[in-house]
C-alpha cells in the first residue's frame, strides 16, 4: 500500500511496534521492493517520502489519523484479539 500511496503523491506514515523497524523508516525515509517473477530477473523499486510512528506513540497516532486524507490498516492475526 505505500507503494500506492507514495506514487499518488502522498507522504505515508506507517505505524508498527517494531522499535528497529520504524527507526530505520525514519533514518532513511524510503524503504526497497524487490519483485521476483518466476524465471525474470528481479525488480527494485524505492518508496520514497515516508516515515513512521511507534504503536504505543498513541497521541502521536491519533494526530496522523486525524490531520490524514487518506488511511489504510493492514494488521496481522496477532494484533485482532
């Protein structure tokens, strides 16, 4: 999805629990894909414009949700108790 995000113009904020995780998204501010098809040599493709926020960040949270024109959830089993 950031990828999406990030080509329609838009600046994406993932938020994660992974401390690492969100550090290095906010070091870097772009992360890589690596598409592989079959017998076709891989693809690279930088997102760029992003960052991130720590999960327990709650207030933090809260005022990128509120201030976003657009958001997206992508969760896994562990986090839908």
């Amino acid at each position: 999805m950031g990828r999406i995000f990030g080509t329609g113009g838009w600046e994406v904020v993932f938020v994660d629990i992974d401390w690492k995780l969100i550090d290095r998204l906010n070091l870097d501010r772009r992360y890589q894909i690596i598409i592989k098809k079959n017998n076709e040599p891989d693809r690279d493709i930088l997102v760029s414009n992003v960052r991130g926020i720590h999960s327990s960040d709650t207030q933090a949270v809260v005022r990128e949700i509120a201030a976003a024109d657009l958001v997206a959830a992508s969760v896994g089993k562990k986090a839908l108790p």
